[in-house]
C-alpha cells in the first residue's frame, strides 16, 4: 500500500472511533480499554524496535534528539497547554476552550502521524506496514476520545464528529506533505519514533495500568505478541 493509502485507512479509524459514541446508543467500554492495552503493547514496540533502530541507522545521534523532541512536543501539546485531554471516554462536564484545546493539542500529533506513515513507508514496505498498524491501532480510541470530549462541552453531535474528521484530516497532511518538505523526509522517522513511543508509554498505559484484574494486564502484553507476530508475517 502506499502512503497515501494508509493515511486513508487511518484517518478511516478516527472516524469509526468518534462513530461509536456519537451514532450509538451503546458502546463496549470494556472492548474500548482492551483495544487501549493491546495498542500500547504495539506501539512501545514498534517505535523501540523498528522505529528508532530505522531512524538511527540513517541519522546517527542526532536522531535520538530528534525522537525526545518528538516525545517533549507531544506532552507539551497534550497535557502542558491542554492538561485535560486523556484517551477514553470524557464522563464529565468540561468547557468549550478544553475541547478546542484538546482538539488542537491532537491535530499536532495526528499531523505527525502522517509524518510516520509517510516516513516509514518510504523506508519499506515491512515498516510502513507495522507503523499503519501501531496508528491505526490507536485511531480509534483517539476519535472516541476527541468526540466524546466535544459532548462533554456541550457540542452536537455532528460537531464532535467534524473534531474526530479533522484529526483524520491532519493524519493525511502529514503523509502528503513529508516528501515535500525536507527536513521531514529526513528526520520524520525520527521524530514519529519519539511521539509514538509517548504516546504509548505516557498516554495509553496509564489509561488501564491502575484498574484491577488481569484482562487489560494481558491485553497490553499481547499487544507486544500482536507485534511480533506481525513482525514476522510483514517479513521484517
């Protein structure tokens, strides 16, 4: 698949997520929590074991400075200027300027997504496809969340639908626009790495780390085997 064709699909995942809360009557909170573990176990995995050896390979050093401005970016945007936002369902009441914020905070890491999809592809197909599949893992409880969040603040739904479609949007710009713009084209893996690797490890995990019972436990480690058998069968 090409680049394009991935970010497709995983802006396609935004807007299935944002779909189950706003165009259901009833969704599986529990599916929505395993579906978080299983995609936190696939994307620390995927960004310490494909991602990072990729990106240093071809840049040295420097491309590990590249990845913790990728992870610093993410926590300044997500939970520094919008301290709000978490991935899972908003239960509680939250203002307009929250949604937004959030909202934006998200458009930047989606736009980097792109910047993966686009970067990993172009390095080969065996990784283009483990990083579609860490993405669009955590598509859905991204559009979910973002949509939910927009309902929280009072939206309609065909607003907090538009919220999730312009995530999904920003995923598709980031793919188009990497191979226009150098110093993405060179250091877009790079910088992919450090937000996946973030967005994993500081904001799935510790969506399910502190809840009881095994099941969430075992979903983010067979998220990990999930990984590894995809690893093998995409033949990298």
């Amino acid at each position: 698949m090409t680049a394009l064709a991935y970010a497709l699909a995983a802006a396609a995942a935004n807007l299935a997520g944002a779909a189950a809360v706003t165009w259901r009557a009833t969704w599986s909170v529990r599916a929505l929590e395993f579906v978080i573990a299983l995609a936190a176990g696939f994307m620390v995995s995927v960004a310490m074991l494909d991602m990072m050896p990729h990106a240093y390979a071809t840049g040295g050093e420097t491309a590990a400075a590249v990845a913790l401005g990728g992870f610093l970016a993410v926590h300044l945007t997500q939970h520094t200027l919008a301290p709000h936002f978490h991935f899972g369902e908003e239960t509680h009441a939250v203002s307009e300027l929250v949604s937004v914020s959030a909202l934006i905070g998200l458009m930047v890491h989606t736009m980097v997504d792109g910047v993966a999809i686009a970067s990993a592809a172009a390095a080969g197909p065996a990784l283009g496809a483990l990083v579609f599949l860490a993405i669009a893992l955590h598509k859905l409880p991204e559009g979910l969340a973002i949509a939910s969040l927009f309902l929280a603040a009072g939206a309609g739904r065909a607003r907090a639908f538009i919220a999730a479609a312009l995530l999904g949007a920003a995923t598709i710009l980031g793919a188009l626009a990497t191979p226009h713009i150098p110093m993405l084209a060179h250091w877009g893996l790079a910088l992919s790495a450090g937000v996946t690797l973030y967005v994993g490890a500081s904001n799935l995990i510790p969506e399910f780390q502190g809840k009881s019972g095994w099941r969430l436990q075992a979903g983010f480690f067979a998220g990990v085997g999930l990984y590894a058998a995809a690893r093998i069968l995409v033949g990298a």
